[in-house]
C-alpha cells in the first residue's frame, strides 16, 4: 500500500460507482490500491502522457500503476492527489445491516 493511513483523505469513503462518474478530462478520478485519487490536474504533467490517463479513468488502476511505477512514485504526490479510500458509505452499512437483520427474522427455526 501507498503511503500511511492516518491522511486526512483517509476518512473519506467512496463507492466504485461514484468513482467510475468521474470519468471525463474535466473531471478524472482513479483507484490505485484502494485509494482515490482525483488526477484532473495532474493530467497535463503526467510524464506518460493525457491518453494513458484518459484510458484509465472512473476505473480501478492498481495493475495498471504498479506496472509502470515504483510504490514510491505516487507517495510524492499523495497529499495533493489523493481525495479518500474505496469503502462501504454509510448507505450501503446499513443497507447490508437490515438485510441481515431481515434474514435472520425470517428464517425458519427447525
């Protein structure tokens, strides 16, 4: 994993769904390693180049950066880039809470 835990950005959790909107130049957010990162500005200055960016974008990345780059390569840019983590939103908690509890209250004991 990149980085420490303890950022700022780390209590902030995403759904892959939300992730995946942000999939335009004007508005491009990636995962790498369960990390968001909103790589709109960077796009211009990424030494590869807008297009391979562009081909990853509202997608997970992971594979795709650990091919190219060093563990350490995004850690230089982390604190500007990285804008929250990959987790379950307090919707889906509780979603997934009642329907267990839903579960269990129907089903027959024998």
């Amino acid at each position: 994993m990149i980085g420490s835990s303890d950022s700022s950005w780390s209590q902030h959790l995403f759904e892959r769904s939300e992730v995946a909107s942000h999939n335009k130049e004007e508005d491009l957010w990636v995962i790498i390693d369960g990390r968001v990162f909103n790589l709109t500005t960077f796009l211009d200055t990424h030494p590869g180049g807008r297009t391979v960016l562009l081909q990853i974008a509202g997608r997970d990345a992971t594979k795709q950066y650990h091919k190219y780059h060093n563990p350490q390569t995004l850690s230089r840019h982390e604190d500007s880039l990285c804008i929250g983590r990959v987790g379950k939103t307090d919707s889906q908690g509780k979603r997934g809470w009642r329907k267990a509890m839903s579960a269990l209250l129907h089903s027959n004991y024998d």
